[in-house]
C-alpha cells in the first residue's frame, strides 16, 4: 500500500506540475485549452485518489491529525508531493 501511494503522490505532483507550468500557459497564451481538459480531468482523479488513499495510510502509518492535514495540504502546493514523500514516506520504503 505503501508503494502505490508513493506512485500515485508522485503522478499528483507531475500531473500538477505539467499544468501549471505547461497547459495553462499554453491555454493563455495559445488560446489552446484541449490540452488543459484532458491533463485537469487526469489530475482530478488523481487528487481524488490522492487524498482519500492519505487518509486510509493515516492509521497505516500512525500519521497524528497534524500530519494529515500537511500531507493533504502538500497536494496543493507545487512540488509539495514530492517533499511530501521525501519527508514521510522514503524513510518507510
């Protein structure tokens, strides 16, 4: 279970990465939105799964309430999933 919330952190983070720095620039400044849709509905999934898999690894982990809440929050920052799993997660696999 481990390993999959790694993988599935990680690809919330690319996923999150690639729109902000990739799609939505392109949608602005391109007027090219089609890519934007495809890679926001991925990324919605993902951050569905995201978030309800940090909360099945809470009890898991033995994660308290304060260490949920930065593991949830670090899925809205970018490059946060990545802190994320260096921090709480590599030292474990």
């Amino acid at each position: 279970m481990l390993k999959s919330f790694r993988i599935l952190s990680l690809l919330e983070g690319v996923s999150f990465l690639v729109i902000l720095f990739i799609t939505m620039p392109s949608k602005y400044a391109f007027d090219n939105g089609m890519p934007n849709k495809v890679i926001g509905m991925a990324h919605g999934f993902l951050f569905l799964g995201y978030v309800v898999m940090a909360i099945m690894m809470k009890p898991v982990l033995k994660w308290n309430n304060k260490t949920l809440a930065i593991v949830l929050l670090c899925s809205i920052i970018p490059f946060g999933t990545f802190w994320m799993d260096k921090k709480y997660l590599r030292p474990l696999a």
